[in-house]
C-alpha cells in the first residue's frame, strides 16, 4: 500500500490507532498542536459549517448529555437492583430507629406504669399496650367497661394471661400520676413508634418480592435479607456476579481483613454471609469450610441471576440443598451429590430437558472427535519413531563418509 504524504491528527488515541493500523494512515494524538487545532474547530464550528447557528449546536449538546444519563441510569442488566439497595438500607435504618424509640418509650412510660416493663418483655408489644392504656386508671375508672377493654387488650397481646396480668397491675402500680397534656405527649409518641413498626413490616414484604423478582435463586439460597445486604455492599448484582467466591466470603469484613493482613494474624473466614443460617448450624470447627462453601454457591446464584435470560428459582432450591446436604456430610459423613448431576436435575426441572440432553449430545461429539484426533497423532508419533532410527544410521554413515574423507585429503 502507498504510504500518505499527511499526518492526520485525532483526539482519541485509541481511534488513532485503528486509522493507522486500517487505512495506514499516520495519526498523531497526544500533540499539543492537535488538540488546539481541534479546540479552535470546536470553538469556530458555528462559522464554518454553513445553515448551522450556535443555538442548534447547544441544543445538540444538551439533547446528546440528555441522552447519555438516561443510557447511564437504565444500563442495569435488565434489573431494578438499586431499588433493593435503597430497600436494605432503609431496613437497616429502621431496626436501629425504632429499637431507640422503644427504649424511650419504655423509659417514659415506666414512671407512669413501671409494672409494664416485667409484664411486656417485646418493645413493640410494649409501645401498643402504652398506646391503648394512656392512663393507667383507663381500665378501671368509674364508668369504663373494664370486660370490653379487657378483650381488647387481650386482642393487642394476643394472651389472655397477660391482659389479666396488666389489669391485675393497674389497680395497685407504685407509679405516680401524670397530667393529660404529659400522657397525650406520650401517647403521640407511642403510635409514631407502632406506626414505624407496621411500615417496617411492610417494608420487609416489599423488599422480598424485589428480590424474588431480581434475584430468586440468591434469595432462596441465602434469604431475602442477606442476599440484599451482598447485592448493596457490592454496589449491584452485576458487579457481585463479577466478584469471585473467595471475596464473596469476606464480603463486609473488609476492615478485619486489611487489619490481618497488617498485623499478619489470621483473617476473616466470613463478613455478610455470618447472618446466614447455615453458619449458625453448623459446628464451630467447621464455620469456615461452609462458609467457603457457601459463598461459592452464592456466586453462582448471583451470576444465573444477572445473566440467566428467563427468571427462575430451580438453581437457588437446588443450591440451598446442596448446602444442606454438605452440612449433613460434615457431621455424619455421608457423601453429597456432584455439582454436575444437581445443576442437570435443575435444568431438567425448569423445562431446559432438551436443550440439557443437546448439550450432552454437542459434548459426547467433541469428546469424540478429541478422541480421534488424539489416536492419530499418536500413529502419527508412532511412525515417526519407526523412521526415525532408520534416518540416525543414515546420518551417521553419512558423517563418517565426510570424517574419511577429511583424513585421505591431510595424508
């Protein structure tokens, strides 16, 4: 090819580098020339491309800006993740608020109704009952129903016991009275924290269908819970498919880690996935091998979540068996099923029989054909080896041909 008499000056390196390598062009990039050139073009664009006004260029600037951030926000591997994520994150929120509020409450209420304490032990127990009492004379003051308010705190706690309990406890409590602009104050409070409790819930059954909707096998592997705490610590469920098994395991135990490593002690067997049941089950001495086995199946569940094309929960049924079944072998010994045989049944069981026994069919061929490939080259090695002395003796005789010959021509 003739080479170009010109230099072609380019912003972008790389795009320089395939002109060169396509059309043998020279192209110079990193040139401070260049990059005024193009400043000035950019600058001058308006004036030199005629039926363009510096109105259209800005609105073709803002439009393509536009279009850029909405690309950057819906780029999410089909998945709504970040609504998880925000879903975890009020979760947690929550539990540390409203276990703060309880005790407030618990602590206010208590110098109207100190009895309440030993009777309620469960903090959102306890701020309903306060809701509903207000005052403690509530129950037995001249002109209440005490039997219906009797059914009616039996309905809250769900024990008749215990609404006899508290009862029994208004008519002779040490607590001093308080006035009714000091109880409505408390009572204010009380439903704020029983109404934080009730969205809490609802918020817990919201983020269970999210992740049954974006990740269903890592859900039912790991629950609802833990798989969204890997999902928002990892950033997104495509980059927790993208991590590997080992630093799934210490997903969230980073600190301890890094610590470890200084100190050079021993590091972390497991962050996030601590939560998990399975490592609550199992024996102290083999913490750390579920847990390794553990976050080497979410790795997997994650990356059939993010890149499966159809939603299914096969895997993750299967997945958490398997746990199941290696916790079994820990303590009793009995062998597991191989991964192969579990992720067949999986496959079979999503209607994926066809495609499985294709597959099996695609791999006896290529196994096949390796097979025959590897017996010829062996014949082939095999003649060769035959040959082979038959060309040294050749060679040889050859050689001392020319040693003779050498001799003969010194004498």
């Amino acid at each position: 090819m003739k080479k170009c008499p010109f230099t072609l000056g380019v912003s972008d390196p790389k795009i320089g580098t395939g002109i060169q390598e396509d059309l043998n062009i020279k192209c110079q990039a990193a040139e401070k020339v260049v990059t005024e050139l193009l400043r000035g073009v950019r600058l001058h664009f308006a004036t030199m491309m005629k039926d363009l006004e510096e109105s259209d260029i800005k609105k073709s600037q803002l439009g393509l800006a536009h279009s850029y951030s909405r690309a950057k926000v819906k780029f999410n591997v089909h998945k709504s993740d970040n609504m998880i994520i925000q879903a975890i994150a009020l979760v947690d929120q929550l539990d540390k608020d409203i276990n703060t509020f309880a005790m407030r409450v618990r602590e206010w209420y208590s110098w109207h109704f100190p009895e309440l304490v030993k009777i309620t032990t469960d903090n959102i127990m306890y701020a309903r009952v306060a809701n509903f009492l207000g005052k403690r004379t509530s129950m037995t003051a001249s002109g209440a129903n005490t039997e219906e308010k009797l059914e009616q705190l039996e309905a809250i706690t769900m024990d008749s016991t215990m609404a006899t309990s508290i009862l029994e406890a208004t008519k002779s409590s040490m607590g001093f009275d308080i006035s009714d602009i000091d109880i409505e104050n408390v009572t204010m409070f009380t439903q704020k924290v029983v109404s934080l409790a009730d969205y809490r819930t609802k918020l817990h059954e919201y983020l269970s269908a999210k992740m049954s909707a974006v990740a269903p096998n890592l859900s039912q592997l790991i629950g609802e819970i833990v798989g969204a705490r890997l999902i928002s610590h990892a950033g997104s469920l495509t980059n927790l498919a993208k991590y590997p098994a080992s630093t799934v395991q210490i997903l969230g135990a980073e600190k301890a880690l890094f610590r470890a490593l200084k100190t050079k002690g021993n590091t972390p067997k497991y962050g996030l996935i601590f939560h998990s049941s399975f490592i609550g089950r199992a024996q102290q001495k083999n913490k750390g091998r579920i847990s390794r086995y553990l976050a080497n199946k979410c790795s997997i569940a994650s990356r059939i979540d993010c890149f499966a094309e159809e939603t299914t929960d096969v895997f993750g049924i299967k997945l958490r068996e398997q746990v199941e079944e290696r916790l079994k072998f820990y303590e009793t010994g009995d062998a597991p099923r191989k991964n192969i045989d579990v992720m067949r049944e999986a496959i079979k069981e999503n209607g994926g029989a066809d495609s499985a026994g294709a597959a099996e069919e695609g791999g006896a061929k290529k196994a096949k054909k390796e097979k025959k490939e590897k017996k010829e080259k062996k014949r082939k090695a095999e003649e060769v080896e035959v040959e082979a002395p038959a060309a040294k003796k050749a060679k040889k005789e050859k050689k001392e041909k020319k040693e003779k010959k050498k001799k003969k021509e010194k004498a």
